[in-house]
C-alpha cells in the first residue's frame, strides 16, 4: 500500500484547520484506493439487502385468515365468548359477576386451576360481531381488578381486587349516541363511574351483552392457553332492547390471533335471565407477538445487520492494523505527529463511510424484503414513516459505531485476527443470546443493557401494552431500553476504547 503524496508534512509541522482536513482527506484516499475495503463496506450494504430478499421470499402464509385489524389500524386480537343482544339506540345493562376462575394446562389434557391477570368478565358493546370493531366494554379481571377498556388499546382502572361470592363486582354500561360510560359497585346501589369514553361507528344498533376472554399465559418462554369460566347474576336491561333469547357464541374462533381452547375444553354458556354461567378463551386486546406469531416486524426484515456487522468490523480493524503490518503507520505518524488527530481523522472516515453504506443498505432492504413478505401472505406489523426513518438512521449508525469500536480496539491490539475476534464477540455474542428463545427473561434483558449488543434497540418497531401479559423479551423484538439509549451503550463503548486507544498511540512506539 502507499501513502498518497499528499498525505506528506514535515515532522514537528502544526496541524491546524485545514490541516485536518487534509488529513481527513489522506484517509479517505487510503480507504478508497484498497479494493477489499471498498469491497467490505459494499458488501456490508448487498448484504443486507440480500437477506431482506431472502426473508421476503421465506415466509408464505397465502390462504391464511386475514389478521383482525382495530380501528386505530393496528392488529388486534379479538376473540371471546359472546352472550349478546341487539341494542337499538340508546340503552344500559347492568350485571354482577360472583365469580371468574381460570384453568391453565400443565401437560396434554391435564387442565389445573390457575392465575391468569388478565382474564375477562363483564359487559360489552360492539358494533357487531365482526373481529376488530369499535367497542367499549367493562370487566371484572383475573387479578387487575375492575377495569374499563376501548378500541383494543385505551384501559382504565376501577374498583380493585379479585371478585367471589362474598365480594362481587357489579358492573354497568350505559349507551348515549357514541358515548359510552362505565360504572362499577360492591353491592349494586352505590355506582362509581369508571369512565367515559367516544366509541365512533356503533351504529344505531349495536351488539351488547356478557363475555368472558382468557388470554394465553405466559409460562417462561413461551405461553399456553387457558380458559376462564365467570358466573353473572342479576342481570338487567333498560332501553332499546328487542328482547327474546340471548345468543352465546365464540368470536373470532378462527383468527390468526386467537390461540385456541385447551384440549377438551370449549365455550359455552348455561343458565337463564338470573343467573348465567359463561366460559371462554381469547382476548380483546391490542396483538403483540406471542398472540400473532405468524406476524413480520421490520427487524425481521434487517436481519442482514448481522452479516453487515461482521462485514464492518472488519474493515474498521485492518483500517488500522494494516498499517502496523506493513509498517505505513511509520510514515503517517511521521508526516502527522499529533497521534490522536490521526487516529480521529480514521474514526471520522470510516464511521461516515460505513453509515452511509448502512444507510443505503437499510433503505433498500426494508421496503423491498417488506413487499415480498406482504405478497406472500405475511403480515407485518405497521410502522410510520418516522419509525422506519429511525430504523434506518440508527442500522446506519449502529454499523458506523461498530466500525470505529472495531478501529479502536485495532490500534490497541495490533492485531487484525485479534481486533476482529474481540469485537466480533462483544457485539455478535450478546445478538446471539438473545436470539435464544428460552433463554430466561432477566438474563436476555440485562444483556440487552449492558453489552454492546444493546445498540440493536434501534430496530425496535413493537410496543408493548400494560394491558397484555406476553413476552417482552429482545427475543420478541422488545428491547428493555429505548432505541438510542440502547445505541447510547454501543457509542459508550466506542468513545471508551477510542479514548484508550488514544493514549495508547500516543505512548507506544509506532
């Protein structure tokens, strides 16, 4: 390799301004005159590219049901056990639930009692049956106490407690045009209204009446379904009713989101106006990705980021280490002896070089392996433009934050196998681990806090709900930091070790 002539100053001479410039530009020339570093930071771009394509193209879920999508756009889950009536106009009910038990399995056709916050009974209004329609509904829960819930994402607490025989929940709806209040009671004469809400596109006649939703519980990694039965007393009507039989039935029963009844159970309902018994499975609730499996997000599609690392990392490193090798670094210190300029000057280039190639590789990739994945039946859960924006610039800056860790860590060891073992390992190992499915929750969570590997949090498109008991894990895509306070603990370490490797230069012979 030479040193281009312009990189050429005499020793002891001041580096100023423009100085630095000319030195920016020396190391420019350097990386771009080397083909195989050319190469890597191409490479690092096709090949995110490349595997979003190849991600795209994997999946296939034609014939699949349609996800159930709520009125504010996103997917929903929305499957339970209806007991309902038409209501014309305007109108209340008013019910009180004595009793909600849960069962959850412990192994094929073994069906135990168990705990299941989130397990639902009360009163709901529904524009109909159809998944993913305006709603608004109160409920008695497995363990959240009273709570009042609409449109799938909006929860507002009530009364606390679990409900029994001894300490029942009274609950009551009360139908205004669009609007909606909720009220709870321990006894069914002193009302607190629990809240007041809008619910566009009821209609004139909505469906309303009693349902029951037991969510899948999560049991280490992954979940299993459960079924909740309640029992209602009391159960009274005001208003436009059109009177006759109440009609039972499961909604959603065949929703990519709803997980299913344990083996030999189902819904059902039983009793009559004093009294019913009603028991279901499902929820009504926002989709998260243990209740959507089948579902894409847009890391899925970036998945090339660790290929692209690897890419990277390598290039920031021989960057540097082979200078050492072929003894150039003797000349460059001679014609710059201000040591951490030049090492400055080579973090700049190579962090705006590989940026931009992150850049353009993510830009390319996330459209292009989208539309493949959503022509093959796949849904993908949604993002808006700035999301996406974000996801970009922070894969972009996680690579070119990763390369100047790989350059640093080079000029500290001197050595290419050794710079790109280490980096390769505080960056790639901690992905990899949280990769893991069943690694336990704390474990995956604290190395997605303080490694390196926390910076992928910029990929983090989810959001979870306090509402839905799932899997929050990096696993799943949920970060336990925010996108650029994970990529705050990548550039940490960056500044870290360019710092040492600083001091370092300064005091070692060349």
């Amino acid at each position: 390799m030479t040193t281009p002539a312009d990189t050429a100053r005499r020793p002891g001479e001041r580096v100023g301004r423009d100085g630095f410039v000319q030195l920016l530009h020396a190391e420019w020339t350097k990386l771009r005159t080397i083909r195989g570093w050319v190469g890597g930071v191409t490479a690092a771009a096709l090949l995110m590219v490349l595997v979003a394509l190849l991600a795209g193209v994997s999946g296939n879920q034609k014939g699949s049901p349609p996800v159930p999508i709520g009125p504010g756009g996103g997917p929903v889950t929305d499957s339970f056990y209806f007991v309902h009536q038409p209501l014309a106009g305007d109108g209340s009910i008013t019910v009180s639930v004595s009793a909600l038990e849960s069962s959850i399995p412990k192994g094929p056709g073994d069906l135990r009692p168990g705990t299941v916050p989130w397990a639902k009974a009360g009163l709901i209004i529904k524009e109909s049956t159809r998944q993913g329609s305006p709603y608004a509904a109160i409920m008695a829960t497995g363990s959240r106490g009273v709570r009042m819930q609409d449109n799938y994402v909006n929860d507002t607490a009530g009364l606390p407690g679990p409900v029994s025989a001894e300490a029942p929940r009274w609950l009551r709806l009360d139908r205004s045009g669009d609007t909606i209040t909720g009220y709870d009671s321990t006894d069914g004469t002193q009302w607190t209204e629990v809240g007041t809400v809008q619910v566009s596109g009821l209609g004139s006649t909505a469906q309303v009446g009693l349902f029951v939703a037991s969510p899948p519980a999560v049991e280490g990694g992954g979940t299993a379904g459960s079924v909740s039965t309640a029992v209602f007393r009391d159960l009274r009507t005001q208003g436009g009713w059109a009177g006759g039989n109440w009609t039972g039935a499961q909604v959603g029963a065949e929703s990519p989101s709803f997980a299913g009844y344990p083996q030999n159970t189902s819904g059902s309902v039983t009793g009559s106006e004093a009294r019913f018994t009603v028991t279901g499975a499902g929820d009504v609730a926002p989709a998260v990705r243990d209740s959507l499996p089948t579902g894409g997000q847009l890391r899925d599609v970036l998945t090339g980021t660790f290929a692209a690392l690897i890419a990277v990392i390598i290039v920031g490193t021989l960057f540097v280490t082979e200078e050492y090798r072929n003894t150039m670094i003797h000349l460059t210190l001679a014609a710059h002896p201000r040591r951490s300029r030049v090492l400055a000057a080579k973090a700049l280039v190579v962090w705006t070089v590989t940026f931009v190639a992150g850049l353009v590789g993510a830009t390319l990739a996330a459209p292009l392996g989208e539309r493949l994945a959503r022509d093959n039946g796949v849904y993908i859960f949604p993002v808006s433009s700035a999301t996406e924006l974000r996801v970009a610039l922070g894969t972009a800056a996680l690579l070119a934050t990763a390369s100047v860790l790989a350059l640093s860590v080079g000029t500290i060891l001197r050595h290419s196998a050794g710079a790109v073992t280490a980096v390769t390992v505080a960056i790639v190992l901690p992905y990899i681990l949280i990769a893991v499915p069943f690694m336990p929750a704390s474990v995956s969570n604290t190395v997605a806090t303080v490694t390196p590997g926390a910076a992928f949090a910029v990929q983090q498109t989810l959001v979870s709900y306090d509402q839905v008991t799932s899997n929050y894990t990096p696993y799943y895509g949920y970060y336990p930091l925010a996108p650029w306070a994970g990529f705050a603990v990548l550039a940490a370490y960056a500044v870290a070790a360019l710092a040492v490797a600083a001091v370092l230069l300064n005091r070692r012979d060349a």
